[in-house]
C-alpha cells in the first residue's frame, strides 16, 4: 500500500509572527521554518502504517519554495521513503495547492493520502477537502485513530462534543487531527540516510496546473493588545469595578 502524505513548509510555530510594516503580509524575513506541525503527525501516522506492515512505501510531497526541501528532508529522516516537491515562488492558496497534489496524486495512484487537518501559517482548512474532491476520493478530516484493513480505512473523527467513526473505501484522504500520535525526533543516523533519499522536483505548469489566486490578501494586523490587569483588595472593590468601570454588570 503506497501513501502520499502532504507536508508544508511554514512559520515555525514557537514564531512570534510580526506583519511587514505597511501590513500588507506576514515577515518572513529571517523567520524559522518547520513542517506544519499537522503535518509531522501526518508523516508520523504513515511511518507507524509502514512499521506495522500495512503501509510498503511513503511518498512526501510540498508544494512551496525551493526552500521547502528542507522540510521534505525532514519527513525523509522521520521514515519517509521519497519525496517530491513542485516548485513555485508564488504564495498559492489552497485551490491551487490542492490542484497541484491532484496531479501528483494521478503520477503517483497513493492508496490513501494523510494529510494535516490545518497549516498554521493560513489556517485555511481547505486543502484536504478540495484535494479529496479533485481526485474523487472519500476523505475523513479531523482524524484521531486510524486503522486500515482489507481495502478500507476505519477512521476515528474528533467532532464537537464527541468523536465519530467512519469508514472509507481506499484510495481515500484522511487529514490528522492533534491527538492522532505524537510525532517522534529524527535521529541523527536517519538524518544522514534522509540527505541520499530521492527528492524530485516538478513546477505546476510541468503539471499543467492553473495557479492563479482568485482571492486577493488586502492587509494582516495584530489583535488589538490586552491591557494589564490588576490586583483587587476584596470582592466589594472587584464588583464595584466591574459595575462602574468595566461595566460589565449592573
Ligand atoms: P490548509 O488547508 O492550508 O489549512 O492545509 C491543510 C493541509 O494541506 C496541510 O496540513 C498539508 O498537509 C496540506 N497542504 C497545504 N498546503 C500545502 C503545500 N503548500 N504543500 C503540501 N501540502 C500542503
């Protein structure tokens, strides 16, 4: 069984983010990039799926910069067999993402695509569904258990205010949730054997993949700052502060 698992160079999540100064983007600039942290526990499942002799072989694909093979180099060293990484400089949003992973997806026929259920840089939530619309797959998003069994794939899903199994009839796309697995640090030896593992490169229009953005970004800012708190004497002072000066009760 053959899986393609989604990884996504982004903002390393101990990153303060900061928007540029005429706030039309993030900062970027000097900024540490990871795998999506969804992403790892994608990569991670699919390691556990090879170990456990379900999965035979693990193809890690990015769609970003050239940059982005450090990212596939570390999905390489968490098990991942290959990788592939379609190139663009352009910040493509999920559309265009999903439509580049479906052409990988129609090179590659992956008996199940794993993918993070959120990038946390755009906190989209898209790609896994429209990619699994693309390709005409049945997808379960927000995974939280996993286990696959005689062409079908029985999913754990966190949804709100309890969880609900589904079952999909592989190829199917699953998006990991948080509580899927706890990913494990590569080791050094694997870092290593990760460098001599094949990477390939492709571009969209390799691809054929319309990449035009049909959603203009108009600025980002900060959420307007907390004031400090402070230390009341007793509950007469607090009540009195929250009647009169927060107004917040009458
Ligand atoms: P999003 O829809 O942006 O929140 O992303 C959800 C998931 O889609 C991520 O966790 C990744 O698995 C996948 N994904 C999003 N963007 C990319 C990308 N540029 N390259 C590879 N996978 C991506």
């Amino acid at each position: 069984m053959k899986v393609l698992v989604a990884v996504k160079r982004v903002v390393d999540y101990n990153v303060k983010v900061r928007p540029k100064s005429d706030n039309t983007d993030v900062d970027l600039a000097n900024v540490k990039m990871s795998i999506n942290p969804f992403c790892e526990i994608a990569v991670e499942e699919a390691v556990r799926l090879k170990e456990k002799g379900v999965a035979t072989e693990i193809v890690a694909v990015s769609v970003g910069p050239q940059q982005a093979q450090e990212q596939l180099r570390t999905a390489l060293a968490l098990g991942a067999d290959r990788a592939i990484l379609v190139t663009t400089d352009n910040d493509l949003e999920p559309l265009a993402i999903a439509k580049c992973l479906k052409a990988v997806c129609d090179s590659e026929s992956p008996d199940i695509i794993l993918m993070g259920k959120q990038a946390i840089d755009g906190d989209n939530n898209q790609t896994g569904q429209m990619l699994a619309a693309l390709a005409g797959f049945g997808q379960a998003t927000f995974a939280s258990e996993i286990s696959i069994d005689a062409g079908k794939a029985t999913v754990i899903r966190e949804v709100d205010g309890g969880l609900q199994t589904v079952a999909l009839n592989l190829p199917a796309l699953v998006t990991a949730d948080l509580r899927l697995n706890e990913p494990r640090y590569a080791s050094l030896p694997n870092i290593m054997k990760a460098k001599k593992k094949p990477l390939d490169m492709s571009t969209p229009a390799d691809l054929g993949v319309d990449i035009a953005n049909r959603v203009t970004l108009l600025g980002v800012e900060l959420p307007a700052e907390r004031q400090a708190g402070i230390k009341v004497e007793d509950v007469a002072t607090l009540v009195d502060k929250l009647k009169n000066e927060a107004k917040v009760i009458s």
